[in-house]
C-alpha cells in the first residue's frame, strides 16, 4: 500500500543539498540592523530583503507598533467580520484608499490571503481570468481557488493576451491580473498594453503593487503611478511587509466590489486580522513614504549603481528595472555554490531555483534598501567579482569593477 508520507521520506534532493553544505534556505537570523544582520553570530550584508526603505527599523514606525501593542495587546483574537475589526484597521483603510485615490480600500493579514481572498471571491463561473505566466504564486492560488476559466499569457507578450482575449467569449465577464514589479525578475508589467488591451475587450484589470508602493511612482503610489495609468486599473492590490516594514496587505477599487470581496473572500471572513502592532507599523510608514520622498530616490540611486556594476562586469541582470535586480546563473548547482561562496564572504543573497523560476534559469535574487551604505554596496559588487569568476559565472578576463 502507498504511504502518503513515501514522498517525504524519500526526498533524495533534500538530503543531498543538506549533505553537501548546499542548503541554502531557512537561515535564522539573530539580530538585525537592517542591511546587517547576524546568521549564527556572524554579521553579513543583507542584500536579499524586500524592507526596501529600511522602515521596519525606523524609530517612529517601531513606536507606533510598541504604542498599539500595550493598548491592544498582541493579537485581534478573531476575524474581521466578527471581534477582529480595531478602529486602527478603519483607520489604515481609510488612509489607504485616499493614499491610492480609489472609494475603498480593505486590508486582509497578509499581501497573500489578499490575492488568494480577493481573486477567488471575484471571479465566478463563466468568468475569465487572464493571468501573467510569471505572476506571484498567491495570484495563482487565488485563481486556483475559484470557479473562473484560467488563461494564462506568455510573460508580457501581449500579442498572447490580445489571442485569449479575442478568444473568450464577448459576453464573459474578464479580468487581467498582473504583477506591476515582478518578484523574481524585478521588470515592470506593460501596463500602457494592458490599458489598451482591456478598452478594447472589455476587461478589468488588477494590479498586484507589492514590490512598487512606496518605491515607484513621484508619491509611492507604484508602477500604475509611474507610468501615469492609475485611473485604469480596477483593483490595485499592495502587502506592507516590503517597502511598509511590517505585515499585511490591502485591495483597493470600487466601493461595491471592495464590499464584496469584504464579505465573500474567506481569507477575510474566516482569517483572524492584522495584529494591532503589525496596523499602527503600516500606518506610521504611509506616513512617512508620503512626507520623505528622498528614501525612494536614495533606493533609485542605489538599485542602478548595482545593476550597472553587475552588468559592467558581465552579469547577465535580465530586464530587472527597479530595485530587484537579479543575477541570472543559469544551473541550480552553479547558483548554490555562489549563494554559499557569498554566504561565507558576508553576502547574504536568495537563490532562486525552480519552481519559482523556470527550470535552467535559477538566478541569484538581491535587492536593496535606501538604508544601505555605500562602502556595503561596494564590498558586494567586489564579493560578485571575486566569487563569479572563480566560479565560471563570469568569465577570468571580464572586466574589473573598478575598470
Ligand atoms: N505578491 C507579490 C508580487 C509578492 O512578491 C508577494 C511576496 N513575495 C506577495 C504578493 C505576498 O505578500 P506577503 O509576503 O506580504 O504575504
């Protein structure tokens, strides 16, 4: 008879990575400054974090959460719809929706259950749901979890979603859900193309602004306000454990479909709330991504010095744009034994190995944060020199940093 644990017994590829040194995920960190943080007692430079304005460490932000702690105490104990629901979470969804210029903003535990909850409480039977190829596994799994007729288009391309677009039925209620940044290759969805696409069949759109609010756009209002398309997109969806230090996420849209999702995503009615630290830390750093816009232009500055270096060196950074920038291996292995060469030199970057990514195209994943130094900066380009070329990522006569 087949065990069901059999799998999990038998997981070769596990025992060899942990056998070999390879392991490269799961590292407890034992303190933090941000852009340093100890792994075992050792400090290494933090170049693998979404904290993309170092608020999570912000004096202000910290305070609020400590404030909101001794006045509420650690957690909501319940859902939203029943005890969970703080005149704090009212707040940050008010703040929220006049931040995003949208009727209504609703805010679920994390940016997770908020693309699970809000995808699978939106589309229905007879619906059609278009979806990047290298969109986030909770858009995914939010569309998995519904009754809608999943298309899914090549990565961008939007001759692809103009064919199943014109292929659905006229009559279908459509919507197309992207990322704006993409999580693992740091480009930017065409949204101008989508806009176009949903005017000419129909369609809503809804745009997954994880990784751009608080970091594109004039006021952080993300990849939609970057490329001036904001009054287009439908739904916007954003998570605070990135540039907002903290833990959470929010839809925004329309008033009637924001009150749907409301009382029909089960990731909100049968999902206890945002803890009431994890609230008062998001409703600090709106505030101050609002008044300092001189962090989001210290994070430009920063992501294009390294993406520059990276490429002046020969690393091939892919279409990254923003402050994701990731260095593209290839061969899961080869991406394993550089992750652990920087480990060892004080780097700490992400391995990216499929399923997150294509297989062949494991990359390593490093992005930035306004707070980074540059002499930090510098000794990582140097360790990516050093490391690439003696592990045949780059080749022996590439070009030097300095050069
Ligand atoms: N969407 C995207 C594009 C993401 O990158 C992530 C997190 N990696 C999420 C959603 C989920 O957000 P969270 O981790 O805050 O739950």
């Amino acid at each position: 008879m087949a065990d069901v644990f059999g799998k999990a017994f038998e997981w070769r590829e596990l025992k060899v990575a942990r056998a070999t040194g390879l392991y490269p995920y799961f590292k407890p960190i034992d303190q933090t400054d941000g852009t340093q943080v100890n792994v075992g007692g050792r400090p290494v430079i933090m170049v693998g974090s979404n904290n993309y304005l170092g608020l999570s460490l912000h004096p202000a932000v910290k305070e609020a959460a400590a404030k909101a702690l001794e006045k509420y105490g650690t957690s909501c104990s319940g859902s939203r719809l029943l005890n969970g629901t703080l005149d704090l979470h009212v707040e940050l969804e008010e703040k929220l929706a006049r931040f995003l210029g949208k009727e209504m903003a609703l805010c679920f535990s994390t940016g997770f259950t908020t693309n699970l909850g809000t995808l699978s409480a939106i589309l229905e039977r007879k619906d059609y749901v278009f979806s990047d190829r290298l969109n986030h596994a909770s858009i995914l799994e939010g569309i998995r979890g519904s009754f809608g007729e999943h298309k899914r288009y090549r990565h961008n391309d939007m001759a692809d979603l103009e064919r199943l677009l014109g292929n659905a039925p006229a009559e279908a209620g459509k919507l197309i859900v992207t990322d704006g940044v993409f999580s693992m290759e740091g480009d930017f969805a065409d949204l101008q193309g989508i806009i176009a696409l949903k005017k000419k069949y129909g369609a809503r759109v809804m745009v997954d602004e994880a990784h751009g609010l608080g970091v594109l756009g004039a006021h952080g209002r993300g990849l939609s306000e970057h490329l001036g398309v904001e009054n287009d997109v439908d739904l916007v969806m954003g998570t605070f454990s990135k540039s907002f230090g903290s833990l959470g996420g929010v839809i925004a849209g329309p008033k009637e479909v924001i009150e749907w999702i409301k009382h029909k995503a089960r990731a909100m009615v049968f999902q206890a709330s945002m803890t009431p630290a994890s609230v008062a830390a998001a409703l600090a750093s709106l505030e101050i991504i609002q008044a300092e816009p001189e962090r989001r232009e210290r994070l430009w500055r920063i992501a294009n010095k390294m993406r520059n270096a990276f490429r002046l060196l020969g690393y091939d950074t892919g279409l990254s744009d923003g402050p994701v920038v990731p260095v593209h291996i290839g061969d899961q292995i080869k991406c394993f034994r550089l992750w652990k060469a920087l480990y060892e030199n004080g780097v700490f970057a992400n391995p990216v190995i499929p399923p997150a990514v294509e297989p062949g195209h494991s990359l390593m994943r490093t992005s930035y944060m306004a707070t980074h130094t540059d002499e930090q900066l510098d000794r990582v380009i140097e360790q990516f020199e050093i490391l690439g070329k003696k592990f045949k990522v780059l080749s022996e006569d590439a070009p030097t940093a300095a050069d």
